[in-house]
C-alpha cells in the first residue's frame, strides 16, 4: 500500500538552530513527494515538493532531497527562526489516481 | 498561485441539523477535487473524491449518505453534513487541482471550515 511515516513532534528548537524532520515512505507506484505546512488557525500551504528521484525540492530555507534507495524525504532548514513555528505535513501524491497520502504532521515550536 | 476558498470558515450548530461547506476554485477550473477531514493534532484524512459531473467516490468507511458531495461546477464543490452530531465536529478542508498548471500532481488546499456540533 501507500502511506507516509512522519517523525513524531512536538519538536522545539531555539532560534538559529538546525532543523531534521525525517520523513520516509511507501508507494506502490513513482510519487511525488511534497512537504506541506499549516500554520496556527491558517489551511495547508505547499511548502516544497520534488517529482523524481534525486530531486531537490527547496523554499524560505527549507530542503528536502527524494531519496529512492531509502525511500525517504527529509526536510532540513539550517537555521530556524520562531516564525517558522508550525505543523510540518509530509506527503505523496501517484499520478494515476491524484490522491495525496499525509504523514501525521509534526509540530515544531521555535523559541528566541 | 491558484487559490481555492472555503466557506463558512467556522460553523456552530445543533445536533441533528444539517450544514453545508462550499469550496471553490478562485482562479482556475477544477475538475476534481477532494474533501479531508483533520483530527485534533493528527494529520489530514482523505474522505472522497468530488468530481464535476458525476458521483463522488468516497473513501472506505464514510458514509455517502451522511456527507453529500456535489460538484455541480468546475469551480464549486459543496459538503453537506446532515443530521450532524456531535461526533461529526471536526475541521474539514478541501483542495483541487489545477489541470492546466506544469505540475498536475499539485493540490491547492483550502483554509478549512472548523465545525463544532452541539
């Protein structure tokens, strides 16, 4: 089957500090893998995503590298800062049927 | 980026009455989009499948019955739940996708209606 296993949170860092969120995966098909975030009272925003193998996707900071021989997807950030703080969704999508699988979120709390 | 819209961001209601969320696609056409229900503190569940035209296809184990989807056009998705319960009180979001843009793997999501049943 397909699904999506999150590193469980809460996680809280001061700011300025390097931020792991480890994400890895099952697909019975190629996915594309997408790291979303829902800040407090506010809807998912796309955050990154990558399309294929080796690809890496980045934006405001964050990185995550589609790892196919460890099936993982990892977002990385090397210096957080408190506005940062929010639920960190990972995710895969398979072309051939549009649905989107999430891991359970992981909530990061960023202190000055 | 494309925008997709829900309203009531938040609805209080009795138990055993109806209620009605409307997505809508801003700025692009949407064939199909999709309705997620979120838990406190966990992650997004998919419930089914909103496509313009035709039935919903919903996930196992929700009730069609109980949540009524209708697409009715390539920019409006509505989610009724009727004779909602207590139970029923969650945050729901929808997200569609753009089939024009380069990566048609894409989802824009909504910012969710928060429902509390009484």
């Amino acid at each position: 089957g397909n699904s999506v296993t999150q590193m469980e949170g809460p996680v809280t860092l001061s700011e300025e500090a390097f931020l792991t969120i480890n994400c890895t995966y099952t697909a019975t098909g190629y996915p594309s893998l997408f790291w979303y975030v829902q800040y407090p009272g506010e809807g998912l925003q796309l955050l990154l995503k990558a399309t294929k193998a080796d690809d890496k996707g980045s934006n405001k900071g964050f990185e995550a590298t589609y790892r196919k021989e460890t099936t993982s997807f990892h977002l990385e950030k090397g210096s957080v800062q408190v506005s940062d703080s929010a639920v960190y969704f990972c995710a895969l999508s398979l072309w051939t049927g549009n649905q989107f699988y999430f891991g359970t979120g992981t909530s990061l709390t960023v202190i000055p | 980026g494309a925008v997709v819209s829900q309203h009531p961001s938040w609805v209080i209601c009795k138990s055993g009455t109806s209620v009605k969320i409307e997505c809508r696609s801003l700025d692009f056409q949407a064939t199909t989009m999709f309705w997620y229900r979120q838990f406190p503190k966990q992650s997004l569940m998919l419930m089914a499948t909103s496509n313009e035209g035709s039935k919903a296809t919903y996930e196992q184990g929700v009730e069609k019955d109980k949540f009524l989807i209708n697409h009715a056009s390539l920019t409006l998705s509505t989610l009724t739940v009727t004779s909602a319960h207590p139970e029923d009180s969650s945050f729901y979001i929808c997200s569609a996708r753009d089939p024009l843009t380069e990566s048609t793997d894409t989802q824009y999501f909504g910012p969710g209606t928060r429902l509390t049943v009484l």
